[in-house]
C-alpha cells in the first residue's frame, strides 16, 4: 500500500514537472524579443518593471535617443508588465507616466509628450523582404546594403538591378541562416549604391551625421561592422582589407509593423 502511494506521488510531481517544463518552454517560444522605438524627439528613459501595484525596482532600462530602438530581451519575464517613462536630464530624470502591457507585447513605441502605443507580437510582420527596383536609370544600379540590430551590424554587397526591374532580398532568412538572428527582428536597414549614367557615375550615399560603414569596393562581401555587448556599446570592427573602406550609408524608413516587404526604389 505504501508503495502504491509513493509510486502515484512520484507520478503526480514529475507530471507536474512535465508541465511546468512544457510552460516554460512555450513562453520562451511564443514571447520573442520586444523592440522598443523612441519618436518623442527627446531623449527618453524606457524602465520596464514587473505586475505589481508598488514596483520599486526595474527589470531593465533603456536610454534612447529621438529615433533609436533597441530590442530588449524580457530578462526572463514572459507575463503581463509594466513601462515606465522617463524625461532625461542632467540631475534626476523627470518622471513622464507608466502604461501596463500585455506578456505577448512585440513593440513599444514611446510618442511626444505622453503618447503611446504597442502591438503585439501576433500582429507583426516577422519575415521581412526587401524589394529594390531601378524605375529611372539606364544603366544598372549597384548597392550595398546594411542591417543593424542589437545583435550586430553587417554591411553586404554587391546587388544590382537593371532598368525597369525590382529584385527581392529575404532580409530575415539571410540574417537568420548567416548569422542566427532570430524571426521577427526588424534590422534598421542601411543603403549605399551607385551606377554609371553615361560617362558619368551617380552616388547614393548619406551626409553629415549619417551612418559610416564599411565597404569592399571591388568583390562581393559580408562584413560585421560591429559587436554587441548587449548594452548599447558598440565595438566597431578594424575596416583595413584590401579595397576596403567606409562609405555614408542612407537610411531605409523602418516598414509598419504589419509590412513584411518594405522598398528601395532608384
């Protein structure tokens, strides 16, 4: 009798920790990481903070400029949360207002003043493609591309594309099979190109306070540009090879998160 009983309580806790095992993973499935965008046009602190009615302490903080986002990686919570909102400044941080989320929250987007929004995860896009095409020049347009994420930035070339053509880049399955960046990491996306209109080259390429990055001006190549240390330090990478050199890259606009192909049009 002590036996049987012994044998269904062993039962009953490893079925419970069957359970809980099952739970635990399917969180990790199913609560990916929530990318956090500053278009208030100051500088904001983004803390993000458990459930509860008194929360003193934060989970994690970020701090972004107008137009930075970051992909904060949960620290382990997959259940609903709260976001506080900071105001930066020199001595103590102004305290704007706090909005609770749900657990399967994907993006944070932090507006002017006191404005607000998310979507969740269900509702954005996670296999992004770019499609570029040439609507204007003769000639065909070579371009570079570069992605930025919190897990690195790549810069990668050369593509072409003639006149009167579109040619389509799976950006996500790319950065996932080269680099195992998980589905439903939106890269902030970079661009560099040029052609020759007669005898002439045109350039497309940034200006003051645009991004520099890293090129092979004669083979095609991928390049990390730099390492993340999972803060928002950024180690860049020695740009040095043979034919190398840095180049301003333009800045793609981010697609809206239910777009899954965004454009580059020449």
């Amino acid at each position: 009798m002590k036996k049987s009983r012994l044998f269904y309580a062993f039962a009953i806790l490893f079925g419970n920790f069957l359970l809980i095992h099952q739970a635990s993973a399917q969180g990790l499935e199913t609560n990916p990481l929530v990318e956090i965008k500053n278009s208030s046009g100051e500088t904001r602190k983004i803390c993000m903070h458990k459930p509860q009615t008194i929360t003193l302490f934060a989970i994690g903080c970020v701090t972004l400029k107008n137009n930075e986002s970051v992909y904060w990686n949960r620290e382990g919570v997959f259940t609903p949360f709260k976001v506080k909102v900071y105001t930066v400044q020199k001595i103590l941080d102004k305290y704007l207002y706090t909005r609770d989320l749900p657990s399967d929250t994907g993006k944070i987007i932090i507006g002017s003043g006191k404005r607000f929004g998310f979507s969740r995860f269900k509702n954005i896009a996670t296999k992004y493609v770019l499609k570029v095409c040439n609507t204007r020049y003769p000639d065909k347009v070579y371009f570079v591309l570069g992605f930025e994420t919190n897990y690195g930035t790549w810069t990668e070339g050369w593509w072409n594309v003639e006149k009167g053509k579109c040619i389509e880049i799976p950006v996500s399955r790319r950065l996932k099979e080269k680099h195992n960046i998980p589905y439903g990491t939106l890269p902030r996306t970079f661009y560099y190109a040029r052609t020759y209109y007669g005898k002439e080259s045109l350039y497309w390429r940034g200006g003051e306070g645009d991004a520099g990055l890293c090129i092979n001006t004669a083979k095609a190549f991928s390049k990390l540009q730099f390492r993340q240390d999972g803060t928002s330090v950024r180690t860049p990478e020695p740009c040095t090879a043979t034919n190398e050199e840095i180049v301003k890259f333009r800045r793609l606009p981010d697609p809206s998160v239910k777009q899954e192909i965004y454009r580059l049009d020449f």
